[in-house]
C-alpha cells in the first residue's frame, strides 16, 4: 500500500513515542490491567504449597526464603519479596488462583503465550485477542486504544484500534521544535489532534524510567498516570518479562518478584480513589517443573498461578483443588497438574468486574476455554 505525505505525517505523530505497557479507554469507572508474566513465572515459588509433604523434597535450596513469607493458611506461603500483595491479602483485595493452566499443553514460550493472549483453544487459531474482544463489550461511548510497546501485544489486537507509544532512548527533541511541529500541524485537524494527543501522553509519562532496580516502581507509577483522569485508560496491558530461571532462580526470582511488589504499590498509590474500581489480573503462560534442575532453576512446566488484584476482588483467599505434588500427582512425571482453567478464572473475573452476562464473556473472550467460567471471584 502506497502513502501519500499527508498519510505518513498522521502515521509520524500517531507512533512518535514507542511501548512496553498497553491500553485501551472505555467510558466506564472501572478500570481493568493486565499484567503478563512473559517467560513462564514459577507459581510454585511465588505462592509455595510449603503444606505438601512432597515440597521440600523437589526444591531443595530453592525452597529456604520462602519459609519467611506471609503464611496465608496451612498449606501456601506467599513469598517474602511480595510484601504490598501481603498487605492487601490481608486487606481482602488480594486472591491468588494455583494450579490453573490455559488449554495449552506443550512448553513453548511464543505458543503459550499466544494461547493466554488471544483466548483460544489452540496456538493461532484466533488472529485478535481477548482485551480487544472485551471494548465492545464495555458501555459505549470513547474507545481510546494505545499500546504502550515495541508492538502491540496479541491480547489487544482485533478490530478496536490500537495506537502505539513507547518511551525513546534517543535524546528529547528541544522544545522549539515540538512547537514549530505544533504550528505546522495547527492547519489541519486531523494531523492537529493525533499530534496533541501524542505530546499529552509524553507528557504524562515524562521522567519515568522503565528499566533499572525501580523499574517496577516507575512501570506502576506511568501506569497510574495514564489512566488517572476522565481522558485516561479504562482497560490496560503491562509486559513484563525475564521470569524465565533456567538458572540461579533463587536471586533471580527474587528480584523479579520485588519488581512485580513495587509495581503493584505504585499502581494502587497512583490511582487513588480508583483503586476502589479496579482490577489487576496476573497470570503467565504456564508454570515451572516441580523439581529444580541441576543449575539452581526451573524447566518450562504446566500449571502455575494467576493473582487478582484491587478494590473489586472478593480477596483475603487461595482458590486451588490442589493435586498434590508426590510423583503419582504430577503432570507427565514433572509439572504441577492443573485442576482448573485459566481461561474460567480470567473470564469469570472480568464478567463479573464488567457486569458482563458470564455465558456471553465465555463465548466471546475465551472461545477456547471449555464455555464455564468460576463465579464470586468480584464483589459486585
């Protein structure tokens, strides 16, 4: 397809800033996020069945931090670098699903995540994602849609338009020249808005730093900058990845597991008052072996864990039917087996925040996840 001058000067604006975290506005007061633990989080880590007598055994030295976590019941300890999740556990807006897996079944990274994004039974068998799926589902009314990342993750790809932005390595343009580009552009309504909305955006995001030690902290705080306001985000995506420890996972996950803390607390810090109206979904695309390996990691697994989070959650609660992790239980010999699905989590939970009918968000979000969704995940 060829472009006109006119035609690349939109495209120029729209994309002037690049991504990592991805957005989608809705005229409703409850807001939604995302976040994806890209590379297969070790769910047996982060809420540790330290209750199953088979535990200790697969995970040696792996397993020495987490007996200081919070003890959320006779069975799982949260780990100790997720001290704000502990807090609002203790809140009642924290609840924690374990042994739950997509329809996905194999072990690779891009086809799980595939599956987990775009809510279908099998890898590629649906070419838009379910956060796209979900907008025209929402009240109607302003659909802004923007994706904070290299590229629009697949979960909010689909027929709702998407723009992109993310934060430049390259030095800030002077200030003259976004306001000669400013008066270039005053002529022409089209080119006029999609500029000011790119200059509002990098405004809102001006001085943070997505990398680093605080890279959590700062991620939680853009976040909340972007959908704070009548204008702001109603439905968001975070990426965050490096939860792949084939190696050295004790420190690694640590580190990992601090990040995802701090992003957390700076998100509910930063939204205030709407904290009250959100929910925060994390899930990955699936879990890690029972057993470690011979270099202080995890292999690539099956069922893992996904979290709820915000005001909404019916919290203060681990939902599992919890299958045990002697040898006889695990999944092929290796992987905690899942005994619920992902998808019904997921789906239940955002029907339920949405006041969306749970027979018309499992047919339309999650096609691939057997039709039922699990209830009284959200207060309503």
């Amino acid at each position: 397809m060829k472009l006109d001058r006119r035609q690349l000067l939109a495209v120029g604006a729209a994309s002037l800033f690049a991504p990592r975290i991805a957005f989608a506005a809705a005229s409703t007061p409850k807001r939604l996020v995302f976040v994806i633990q890209r590379g297969a989080a070790d769910g047996l880590a982060t809420l540790a069945p330290l209750g199953d007598p088979a535990y200790s055994g697969l995970r040696g030295d792996l397993a020495a931090d987490l007996v200081s976590g919070l003890k959320l019941d006779g069975m799982f300890t949260l780990h100790p670098a997720l001290k704000q999740l502990g807090t609002l556990y203790g809140a009642k807006q924290a609840l924690f699903a374990h042994a739950v897996a997509s329809p996905y079944r194999d072990r690779s990274h891009f086809d799980g995540q595939n599956v987990l994004e775009t809510g279908g039974a099998q890898p590629y068998d649906r070419k838009d994602g379910w956060m796209n799926r979900l907008l025209p589902l929402l009240p109607a009314g302003q659909a802004r849609a923007l994706a904070v990342s290299a590229t629009i993750p697949a979960a909010l790809r689909g027929d709702a338009p998407v723009a992109s932005y993310a934060p430049s390595n390259l030095p800030d343009a002077p200030a003259d020249l976004l306001q000669r580009v400013s008066m270039l552009y005053s002529g022409d309504a089209e080119l006029h808005r999609l500029w000011e909305e790119a200059l509002q955006t990098r405004a809102m995001a001006a001085g943070t730093d997505l990398g680093g030690a605080r890279g959590g902290e700062a991620a939680g705080k853009l976040v909340a900058a972007l959908m704070n306001g009548p204008q702001g985000a109603r439905v968001v995506m975070v990426e965050t990845t490096g939860w792949d420890t084939h190696a050295g996972q004790r420190a690694r996950l640590t580190a990992q597991l601090s990040g995802l803390d701090a992003l957390i607390a700076a998100l509910k810090t930063g939204l205030g008052a709407a904290w009250d109206e959100t929910l925060v979904v994390v899930a990955t695309e699936f879990g890690r072996t029972a057993a470690v390996n011979g270099t202080g990691g995890t292999d690539h697994g099956t069922g893992s864990m996904a979290m709820l989070l915000g005001g909404t959650v019916a919290g203060g609660r681990v939902v599992a039917d919890w299958p045990g992790l002697a040898p006889a239980q695990l999944y092929e010999g290796r992987d905690l087996k899942p005994t619920a699905s992902l998808d019904a989590v997921l789906g239940g939970a955002v029907a339920a925040h949405f006041g969306i009918d749970p027979a018309l968000a499992a047919a339309r979000l999650f096609p691939g996840g057997g039709g039922r969704l699990v209830g009284g995940l959200v207060r309503t």
